[in-house]
C-alpha cells in the first residue's frame, strides 16, 4: 500500500500498520483493542475516529472534483449507481465507499486516477487503526495457519451463521452494526478466489462443530459451507476431536500468518483485546505449536468425512 493519512493513523494507535501492513519491529506483542468490522449497503462506515478522520478528507477530496464538474449529488449519484444521499454520506465521511464506487466516481468527475489513488487507503480505513495491520497481512499473506477453539473461524462463517453469532452478542448490537460487520467479513472472503493462492489451514476443535448456535438449519448450512471450502487445493480443514488425550492447543485460538518475504505474525484475540506478536522467536514457536496441533487432529480427509457425519445426523 502506498504510505498517506492512514500512516498517521496507525502512528495515534501505537501499533502496527505502515504503508506495507507490516507491524511496527520489536519484541513481544502489541496490543491492538476490540472489535474491528464494519460494513453496509452503499458503503461501510469507519469505527475508529482516526480511520474516520482519513475518509472525512477523502470525501472532502471527492465533493471537491464533483463540484468542479459541475455536478449536484444527485446527478453525480446517477452517475456511480447511488442516491444523493449516499453521495452526501460519502462527502461526509459517514460512509466508506467500495474500490468499484471509487474508480466510477473518478471517471465521472474526470480525475484522470487522482481519486482512484486513495483506493487502497480508503478501504483499509474500514477497520479501526489495531486491525489493519492484521487485515493487510490476511490480505497479502503467502500463509494462514489458524487454530480456533469456540467459534468457526470468520474466513469459514457462511453469512446465516455471521448473523446468528452477532445476535448472541451481549450487550446487544445495534442491526445497523450487525450489516455493517457481515459485509465486511463476506468482503474478506475474497481470500479464496485470490490468485496466487495462499496457503490457508484450518483447524478446529470437534466443539466448535457441535455448537447448535443459530440452530438446526443454520448448523445445516454452516457444515455444507465447511465441505465446499474444504474441497479447494489451497484450503485444509482439520478437526482436533474431542476425546484427543494431547492438544498443544489449550492456551487457545491463535492464528499465524507468513507474508511473502517469509516473515511471520502471530495474531490472537482475548475478551476484550486483541494482539499481534512480532518477536521472531515467538512467532516461529507459535508456527511449531500450530504443527504439533495439526499432527495431533484428525487429517483433512478424515475431518471431511466426520464433518459429513454430523451433517447427516442432524
């Protein structure tokens, strides 16, 4: 990505991403905060003021060369596919608008690429400052090797069950949030159909898949989704059963990413805080740990053949 105002606000967060999403060098692990999606129809709002504070200039930025064509919102709006009232939540700020919406208001305003620039930074502005090192990585890793303990992972989730695991959510969200952060995480899975693919390891416990969260259908739903992602040559789906007398995995879910110069992250998340180890030592340990944790589960063969076990029992 290319350095801007986004680099500042990683610099207010104290942590991670540069221009590159990498984190900032040194030993341990930083801490990075709570909750990080965001998303909806017509464009995803920012929920973190520094993130907020970057689209605020963008939108400024794009009400500017609207201006100077001589367009009102509305016909501006007919011109990208929105209302004029998302147009004003773009200029505004209080939407974030996709990389498509961007390149279509470029052409419009004819900024010959000066708006199409801000893509990168715009999108990664979707995420509060301690995400968006981690969001860069997942975007760009060479590897993910993840290991989760009470949920199926978020690149697994089928949108059903998304909605259904955000319901649960104590104190309450808001439905406006709910959208907001299933667009976001569906966005992520573009990861699949990334070329060239990464290389992306699952393993979960059997109590993960056991979960009746959302109930019958949306288990349903969630174990056919497991066995489709299952059958891509770059995705292994393990299980870890629950009668296994030995888990290297009991200190609990974690995941490890490998960029493309070989340098690897360990990211983890807690109630209610979430961190990214940039120690070498630790990191190369956690990706050993998450070897043994492979070795110890069922293979992916065998883990697709009791996944479909579950689903034809139910």
């Amino acid at each position: 990505m290319t350095e801007g105002t986004a680099g500042t606000a990683a610099a207010r967060g104290g942590v991670l991403a540069d221009a590159g999403g990498e984190c900032a060098e040194g030993d341990g692990a930083v801490s990075l905060g709570e909750g990080w999606e965001s998303g909806d129809e017509g464009g995803r709002r920012p929920e973190d003021g520094a993130g907020k504070g970057f689209v605020v200039v963008f939108g400024q930025t794009m009400k500017t060369w609207r201006v100077r064509a001589g367009m009102d919102r509305e016909e501006f709006g007919r011109r990208i596919g929105y209302s004029a009232a998302t147009v004003a939540s773009y200029e505004q700020g209080r939407r974030i608008p996709s990389p498509k919406t961007i390149d279509r208001a470029d052409e419009a305003v004819g900024a010959g690429g000066l708006l199409s620039l801000w893509k990168e930074e715009v999108e990664k502005a979707q995420y509060p400052v301690f995400f968006q090192g981690m969001a860069a990585l997942e975007k760009e890793c060479l590897e993910l090797l993840m290991y989760d303990t009470h949920v199926v992972n978020g690149l697994l989730q089928n949108e059903e069950y998304m909605r259904s695991l955000l319901a649960m959510r104590r104190p309450s969200l808001d439905q406006e949030i709910v959208e907001q952060r299933v667009t976001a995480r569906m966005a992520r899975h573009g990861i699949f159909d990334r070329r060239p693919s990464p290389l992306l390891s699952f393993v979960m416990d059997e109590a993960v898949l056991r979960h009746r969260y959302g109930g019958q259908d949306v288990v349903r739903g969630q174990l056919e989704h497991l066995l489709l992602i299952g059958e891509k040559r770059n995705v292994e789906i393990q299980v870890m059963p629950i009668d296994c007398e030995d888990n290297a995995g009991v200190n609990g879910p974690f995941t490890v990413v490998t960029r493309k110069d070989g340098k690897k992250f360990v990211y983890a998340e807690t109630h209610a805080t979430s961190a990214l180890e940039t120690d070498p030592e630790q990191t190369v340990l956690a990706a050993a740990r998450y070897g043994i944790i492979r070795s110890q589960a069922l293979s992916p063969r065998e883990s697709l053949r009791f996944i479909e076990g579950l689903l034809g029992a139910l």
